[in-house]
C-alpha cells in the first residue's frame, strides 16, 4: 500500500509506514515541518524520527 507525503506528494518509504502507519509525511518533511505523529515523542523522549534514524544508523 502506498502513500504519498502530504506536503511533497512523494512516496513515503514502506518502512516508515511500517514505523509510523498514520504518519501522512516523509522523513524529509517530517524533518523540516515536524513530524504529524507526535504520541511517542514522550516515551522515547526524542523526536520519532531521530530515534529511526538513529535504530538505522546502530544497525548499519
Ligand atoms: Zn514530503
């Protein structure tokens, strides 16, 4: 199933549907305006995308 970014109408990558399934932005546009899902911002204490880049750059 594929979605595109509100704000740039480009694809939003599979795995950050699988991360964030109601984000309606891409990481570009969630980086530059805030991300839309804030919920999680206070469990992990940090922006949800942060955390993402940051589980990706561990793992690589
Ligand atoms: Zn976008």
């Amino acid at each position: 199933m594929e979605r595109l970014c509100e704000l740039c109408g480009k694809p939003i990558p599979p795995e950050r549907l699988d991360a964030l399934p109601k984000t309606r932005r891409c990481v570009d546009c969630a980086r530059e305006n805030g991300s839309d899902i804030d919920t999680k911002r206070a469990d992990i204490g940090m922006d949800l995308d942060t955390y993402r880049d940051l589980l990706r750059a561990v793992r690589s």
